[in-house]
C-alpha cells in the first residue's frame, strides 16, 4: 500500500422526483420503479467484488418513502396498470398510449439489442406522430401488444439480473411470443427486485463499505426557500417572482423530516447531506449544523466563487489542484468540491467512448493528480447514480468493472467514503465566505428567473399564504396534510422543467403534479381550488386550441335541443377526448363542447355522453372563468330545476348575483351569458372551463389541462371574417 495515496469520494446522488398523483394516490410516472429495478441495486452490489471501492450513497428520503410504497403498501402506476392487463382487454386509449409510451428507453443500448423489441418500434414508427398512433394500433395484433408489454418491462432490468435469473434469461433467449403468464411472473420479478434495494444498502452501510447520506425530504432548493432574492447575488440582474418567499422555517422542516426518515428506515442518523441540486448558502449550511450534519457537498464553481479565485484555465484545465482537492468547514461543517470535469465526464461523455478505453482515461486523469500533489488530498466525483447508465451499453457495467478492477490495483489510488476522510486527514480549513449557488453555473437560475418558473414561485406564495391564514383562522383543524402537499410543491424537480433549460417527453406530467399538489392544499382546506391553478404553467399548453374555430356570429336558440345543425356551424368546437392530460379519465360525461358568440353575448353547448335522465342526482355544470375576473355560472342538470345563476368572488367567498335565464338541458346542455354579466368588453380576453360536480365534489373538469379562451369581438369581427 502507498504511503501517500490519492483519495477519491465517489458519491452517487439517487433520487427520483415524488410522481404519486395526490389527487389520485396513483403514481402518474414509473420511474422510480423502473429505476429500482435497473440502477439503484445493482450500483451497490457490483462492489462486493471489489472489496477496496468504498463509496458514498446519496438516498433522497422521497425517494425511499416511494420505494416502499411499491413494496410494502402495493403502489401502483399508469403504465404498471396498463403493463398487467390483458391485450384483449385494452380500450383503444390505452393501446394508443402503450404505443406512445412504452418506447420510453434508450433506442440503441436498451431496445436494439432485443430484435423483436426493435421490430415492433419500427413497426409503430420511429418518428412519432400522435395522430398516426390511431392508425398503427389497428395494425397491432394481441401478441404484439403483450410482446411490447413485457419488452418494456424487461429492458429496464439491470443485465446483471437478467443474466444471472434463470426465468429473466429464458425471457431473453426465447426472445418473443410472451404468455400472460411470463409477464405477470416477470412483474413479480420486477417488485423483487425493488424489495431488495433498501436491505441491501443497509446491509453494506452496517459492513461499512458504503456511507449513506441524505438530501432534504421532497429535494426542494433550501437556499430559495429562506429568501428567493439571495437569487440576485449570483444573478443580480434576474426577474424575480412578483411576490418574495421567505420561508426559512421549511427550508428547516424539510431537512428534519429529510433526517428523521432516513433514521426510521436505517437506524441512524447520516453524518452528511447532499442539499439538493448542491444548492448551499451559508444560511443552509448554519441550519444544517445546528441539526448535526457534518459535512456537506457542492459543485467547485461555488468553491471558485466563495474564494473569489479561478483554479481552472480557459481550456478547463486544473491550474491549482491544491486548492479544489481538500474539503473546507464553514461554521463548523465540512463541505468537499466536486470535481466538474472529471464528474461531467462520467455523466455525459464516458458513454459514447468504449468502455475500457474511458475506464483507462479516467485513472489515468487520477494518477495524474497523484503526481501533480503532495500530501493528503480528495477528489470528490459527485453525480447522478442513475440516469446516466442507460446511455452506456450494458448500463455502464463494462465500465465500472474495468474502472474498479484499474482502483483497486493500484496503491496510488484508495476510494473513501466522506465521512472516512474527513476522520482519517482533516475536516478542512475555516472558508470564510460561501457563495450562495448550485451545481449549475454557481447560481439558482434552473429554478428561478424565467416566465414559467417565476409564475409557480407566486403560485406557491400565494397557496403557502391561504394554508398560513387558514391554520391561523381555525387553530383546531387537521391541516398536516395540507402542509404535506405544500412540502411536496415545494421539490426542486417541478422547476427543472420550467423554463427553456430542458424538456421531455413528460413535461406536462411534472406541471400538472406540481399544480395538483397546490390543489390539494385547498382541497384539504375544504376551500375552492383557484382556478388558475388548472391552467398550464408550460407557456404553450395554456389555451386548449379547439378542433374547428370560430367562423363568424351565432345565434342559438337555448332549449336544450340541437333544432338545427346550422345553430352552432359558425361557432368553434372542441373534442373533449383530445383535451386533457395523459389518461386522466376513460370515458367522460360529455363528448364536445361548442361555443362562439354574438356582438353581445357568449353561447356554449355541452353534448353529453349519456342522457341527461340517466346521470346521478346532484349534477351540476359550472363555467367558471378567471379572466378578467373571477365568475362562476352554475346550473344543475339533473332533475325539474333548471336554472342558472351567476356567482362573483369576493373574500375567496362566491356572492349569487343574479339568474341567467337563458339555459336549458334537454339532450344538449346551452347556455347564453352577456359579456356585460362576465365583465368583459370590447377584445378583453375570456379564459374559462367548465367543472362538472357532484355536490361539493368536483367529478370532471374540460379541459383538464388549460383553458378556452375567447376574445370580445368588435361589432366588426363578422365582416372581417369574411375577407
């Protein structure tokens, strides 16, 4: 062994954003569960045959209470449902949606290297146009459909279980022609799998080959918890929220509960945290020790700022390696620097490289620091343990074998746990100032800045607001899970998607669980969701475009009665099925919706699935419109009673203000509103929806996601729609 070795911390941050729908119960993504059967396990086995890899693991508590929902409390998710059910049973939303979603995987690493996998890709189109999926599913037969189930499934098995399980080999060799059985067997396998996850991080933990460390419960920027406007010191130039949150009590809150979760499930308290995203400022930092975490991490560009010191040249390269490769304490916790390039390079180049060659490259990059120092040092390689994997072939296992096998035979080179080092050398020199920023560009500007994350920052003010004043107005109330709700809108990944940074296939899924958790504080409440709410964040997702526009004036005659098909041919229509999120609901109580407008009033017409006669009692339509001001028009459709009235807000409160006397349901639900009563005149802009209830409980709303929006006309707008 050398005397002088250079150390190395490996830390894998494992985390997966909180996809259970609070509404529902349902988990609207199946990524944790498709994550724990490929990265989560298998990243820690891999190192018991290499007994000298030491290594940190970064387990968000979200992410734990997530996994045991899937193994302890029978959690279930979109694609889970869909994955069980027999092909012959598939409505065909759900056989559009398969073909649409279940491609989600890497196309050459985890789809290719199953023939038949790949063939039913081609099969569907490898450029997916939604309006073709109508016409491919006619094209796929039962087995196909069961084939693309378990290939789903399957390729997101690890190799290592695949290779090493005699059932999960069969499935490969056989290779196609699956049986309902294979699949329900090969679930089974899936939730084993995931089963396996916690035990055996604490097993290694106890055997002391791996630290565990943790993050903040629901993974939130604690930094813009405190104040969003330490934004301005990295960013001065920023556009901030409209309204400031300052809520250092759950920056507080959410690193006990980060704490007091971990230590229910493994029986300790961490020595460590990863704050999520490493967003750090010496605020956060103070709280964290007053709660006894003893080190933190963060990415060198905060280091280079707190120090006010570049220690890289122009071209990336290391200039002062003295002065990134040692942890730091401020106050008294230690912080350790990850290394940028050589963990940027892991993340996102490594992959594309043959797996011994980048195996080589970075022990050979370490040996280099070795020479270039004297005396203890850390590099501390901090990344995402996994969601690089899938872009390597084998899911990076080539990799790290040639990687660990390279560490673990030379002397020069020992790999650490954080805690190991900082009790073995030192915990670091005093840093008298840290700049407040994240791993990304040293600043918060993923999270806060642009248009979309500026307007859920003061969605989020305003929801905290009325949670605050309610638990003030009504000590005695049951509002922890209101709160929960609010914690979890508070969580780092909602943002991440905001804004022009990053996109995927699923952005209007993470907008609506963010905003879903908003509603459910109000639900709690027992208060009216506000309506925006229900409108996108996501910029071009907000107005719901209907299937045919306006064309001109209408005139209906309101009785229920659809007495002429030129009644509604000038107006717009909108076909319900295409307007809402991905399988919110099956079937729904109406099928379109008409409207459009004269010079003085707005005309809508709901057609409904089944008669009006056969609905429950206690239906009632409401539209309700949030520009330009709040109005809510409600008429019951059930029943002798029809009749509408119109309700404006005041106090959160809805006043009645008069009758509507034109509505009528009949075999078509109409309705005519004067633009007077809406408060709108000449080219003011009307953004309304319509919720269907029963009683106080919202069954149904169109459009789920966004709103329709029409403009006042001028009493020109017919004659220009003629040219």
């Amino acid at each position: 062994m050398s005397d002088n070795p250079l150390c190395i911390a490996f830390l894998w941050h494992m985390h997966q954003p909180l996809y259970r729908d609070p509404l529902t119960g349902i988990y609207r993504l199946p990524w944790v569960r498709l994550h724990g059967t490929k990265d989560y396990l298998d990243m820690a086995l891999i190192l018991k045959d290499f007994p000298r890899i030491r290594q940190t693991f970064n387990l968000v508590p979200s992410l734990l209470d997530q996994i045991i929902d899937y193994t302890d409390k029978n959690a279930g998710d979109i694609y889970l449902t869909l994955s069980r059910k027999r092909p012959a049973d598939l409505t065909e939303d759900e056989k559009i949606f398969i073909l649409e979603n279940f491609f989600l995987a890497h196309w050459d690493n985890m789809i290719r290297p199953f023939p038949r996998y790949y063939e039913l890709l081609v099969k569907r189109g490898t450029r997916l146009v939604k309006s073709d999926l109508v016409r491919a599913a006619r094209y796929f037969s039962a087995g196909d459909f069961l084939d693309l189930q378990v290939f789903f499934n399957l390729c997101w098995i690890d190799p290592l279980f695949r290779e090493n399980d005699a059932f999960l080999k069969s499935l490969v060799e056989r290779g196609r022609g699956f049986t309902e059985e294979d699949k329900q067997t090969l679930l089974d396998k899936q939730m084993e799998i995931v089963g396996r996850i916690i035990p055996a991080y604490r097993e290694m933990a106890t055997g002391g080959q791996i630290e565990l460390s943790c993050s903040p419960y629901y993974h939130p920027i604690l930094p813009l918890l405190c104040n969003t406007d330490i934004a301005r010191v990295a960013m001065p130039q920023v556009r901030l929220p409209m309204r400031r949150f300052a809520h250092p009590e759950d920056a507080e809150r959410q690193t006990d509960d980060g704490l007091q979760y971990f230590e229910s499930i493994f029986g300790f308290r961490p020595a460590g945290m990863w704050p999520s995203e490493g967003s750090v400022s010496e605020e956060v930092v103070r709280m964290m020790g007053r709660k006894g975490v003893r080190w933190v991490a963060t990415d060198e560009g905060v280091l280079a700022n707190s120090i006010n010191r570049r220690f890289r040249d122009g071209a990336g390269n290391l200039t002062e390696p003295d002065v990134l490769y040692r942890p730091y304490r401020y106050e008294d916790v230690s912080i350790i620097f990850r290394d940028h390039v050589l963990s940027d390079l892991i993340g996102f180049v490594y992959s594309q490289w043959d797996a011994r060659k980048a195996a080589e490259d970075l022990v050979s990059r370490l040996r280099g620091i070795r020479r270039s120092r004297s005396g203890p040092h850390l590099v501390s390689i901090i990344l995402d343990g996994e969601n690089a994997w899938e872009h390597y072939k084998n899911d990076g296992r080539d990799f790290f074998l040639y990687l660990y096998e390279a560490i673990s035979r030379d002397e020069r080179l020992r790999t650490v746990t954080v805690s190991e080092y900082l009790d073995t050398y030192s915990r670091g020199d005093r840093l008298e100032r840290l700049h407040p920023g994240s791993w990304i560009n040293a600043n918060y500007g993923i999270w806060i800045g642009h248009e979309e994350d500026n307007l859920s920052w003061d969605y989020l003010t305003n929801t905290r607001e009325k949670l605050d004043e309610f638990q003030r107005q009504t000590p005695g109330a049951d509002t922890s899970g209101a709160w929960k709700a609010l914690y979890a809108a508070e969580g780092s990944d909602w943002n991440w998607w905001y804004g022009d940074e990053h996109t995927t296939e699923t952005q209007e899924e993470f907008d609506e669980l963010f905003r879903s958790n908003l509603m459910k504080v109000f639900r709690e409440m027992g208060r009216d969701v506000p309506a925006e709410l229900y409108v996108p964040i996501l910029r071009h997702d907000r107005g719901m475009a209907p299937t045919l526009s306006i064309r001109g004036f209408i005139s209906p005659k309101i009785d229920g009665l659809v007495s002429s098909y030129y009644e509604w041919y000038q107006g717009a229509q909108m076909d319900v099925k295409k307007s809402g999120g991905s399988m919110h609901k099956s079937e729904s109580l109406i099928t379109s919706v008409y409207y459009g407008f004269n010079k003085d009033s707005l005309f809508l017409r709901l057609d409904p699935r089944i008669p009006f006669s056969e609905l429950e009692e206690g239906i009632t339509f409401s539209i309700i419109t949030s520009r330009p001001r709040p109005i809510r028009i409600t008429c019951p459709v059930t029943g002798q009673n029809i009749k509408a009235e119109l309700f404006d807000q005041a106090n959160e409160e809805w006043i009645f203000r008069k009758e509507i006397p034109d509505a009528a349901a009949v075999d078509v639900f109409e309705v005519g509103i004067p633009f007077a009563d809406l408060g709108a005149r000449e080219k003011d802009e009307i953004n309304l929806f319509i919720s269907i209830r029963k009683g106080s409980e919202e069954i149904e709303r169109c459009p789920w996601r966004g709103h329709i929006s029409v403009t006042v006309p001028t009493p020109e707008f017919e004659a220009m729609m003629w040219y």
